[in-house]
C-alpha cells in the first residue's frame, strides 16, 4: 500500500500540502503553472492554440502559496503521491522529466494546450540534431488503442505536413502485447514506435494481463491495478472476511491475443486473520 497517498496524510492542512508541493523539482515558473493548472482543472481552452511554448520564464517561479487548497492536493496527488494517472498527470510529469532528461537535446518543444481534445500527440519537440519528435501520452495502453493512436498520428502528420523522426508512446501502464517491431508509415519514411513506460516492476510477480482469482472470497483482481504481492495482499486483507485466502493467476486473462483459457497457477496460499 503507498502510504504517501493522500488519504492516509494525518495532516492535510494547506501549510502541510505547500511544505511538501516545495519538494517538486524541477520548480514550477508561473507560466507553468497557471497552464497545468488549467487543464488538470478542465478549464475552458476554447479559441486558444492548439499547441503552445511554455515555460520560457525560467527566472519567475511560481508562487505556490498563493494556490487554493484543492490545487495544491492535485499537485500533490500528480507529482508526489502519483494517485492520478489518466493523460494529463503522465503528460506533465513527463513535461518535468523532459526539462533535466539529457538524453534530449531540446532546442524548441510545444506542449498540445488540451490534453483532453483528440488530438493523439501531447508534445513535438524539436532537437539540436534537426530531429522531430512526437510524443503522446496515455494511461494505460492497450493493443487496440495503440493502433488507433498510431492511425491518428499518420492523419495528423499529414494535415500538418509534419514528418516526424520518432514517435514515442509515454503511458503509466502498458498491456505487454504491444507490436513495436510493426513500423508507422509517413510520407514512405518508416518509423518504429518508442514505448516510455512510467510504471515498470521488473520484479512484479505477475504481468498486467493476469488475472488474480481469490479462493475463499468473491474477488477477483486485474493484475494490472497492483505492482507486488504485497499490495495484493493489503487490498485483499481490507476487502475480505479474511481466513483461509489463496490466491490463483490466471495468465493472460486480459490480453489482446486469442488463445485458449491459459493453465491457472497458485501464487499464494495462507490465513489471514482480520483483527477485531
């Protein structure tokens, strides 16, 4: 269980949110802030750019003291506790990851104003070495989407008249079914997909696609909402009547893949005794 998560704070006092939104780095410049903001917030975008340069204040840091209770819990529940994960939240930590990440060398980036909108690509980036990049982010990608993003992404390139030199995939999460060895055609250049994967357990004890069944209960668990058994067990501990618990993997329950139902194996076998 992460205990940094916002409902296990004793202290959710608006002092207490901005000693620990301090912690964030690189820090917010106010420019920066006032567009996070608004889109984490779903403010209106209409009549405004699609794609934006922001951050070029460098020197005019935000002034997070000023910020109402409830955008300090967001920015805390998106930068620290990582409790919201849908598109917006990985695009702007990917926004702060991009700022010190040297594998990049950034001459010019623009950020898309409405991670809402239909538009598949959150950022193009402009490199010293003359490349293009596009970069969409997402929360959990699977198969089907994954494709769909990548015929959105041909559209756009051609209405745009922009070919780009890599086209990189930013999720929290990922089926492990993904084709990245299949190219994105553009304009007869061929492209092969980047995965940057937020979330990566290489010691997770099953993958994403399994399914967990819980003997002795009426639960059952989509891996992919748990990164380690001990999770699994914390969750299963605070939803069942407890006793004797096993705890059986389906493999590849929630896969892409047509296949026959996969052999079902015994992760985990014990009591739990609930405390009264």
């Amino acid at each position: 269980m992460n205990i940094q998560t916002l409902d296990a704070l004793q202290d959710k006092s608006k002092e207490r949110l901005i000693y620990l939104v301090e912690y964030i780095v690189p820090k917010f410049t106010s420019d920066e802030i006032t567009h996070l903001l608004s889109e984490v917030e779903k403010k209106s975008t209409k009549g405004k750019d699609e794609f934006i340069e922001i951050g070029k204040d460098k020197k005019s840091f935000a002034e997070l003291s000023k910020l109402k209770l409830d955008q300090l819990k967001l920015l805390y529940q998106i930068f620290i506790s990582r409790e919201k994960n849908d598109r917006v939240a990985v695009k702007w930590r990917l926004y702060q990851f991009l700022k010190y990440y040297r594998g990049l060398e950034i001459t010019r980036m623009k950020i898309n104003n409405n991670g809402n909108s239909e538009n598949p690509v959150d950022f193009v980036i402009e490199t010293k070495e003359k490349e293009l990049l596009f970069i969409c982010c997402y929360e959990i990608l699977d198969l089907k989407q994954f494709n769909l993003l990548k015929q959105q992404i041909l559209k756009l390139a051609e209405e745009q008249k922009l070919i780009p030199n890599r086209i990189i995939f930013a999720p929290n999460k990922t089926y492990r079914n993904l084709s990245l060895e299949m190219p994105v055609k553009i304009d007869q250049k061929k492209l092969i997909p980047e995965l940057w994967v937020e979330l990566i357990d290489d010691k997770c004890p099953f993958n994403g696609v399994d399914l967990l069944l819980i003997g002795n209960s009426d639960l059952s668990l989509a891996g992919f909402n748990f990164t380690n058994m001990e999770d699994v067990l914390d969750y299963i501990y605070r939803n069942s009547d407890g006793g004797q618990i096993s705890i059986i993997k389906q493999p590849g329950f929630f896969s892409e893949f047509a296949q026959d139902e996969s052999e079902k194996e015994l992760m985990w076998k014990g009591i739990m005794v609930k405390k009264k």
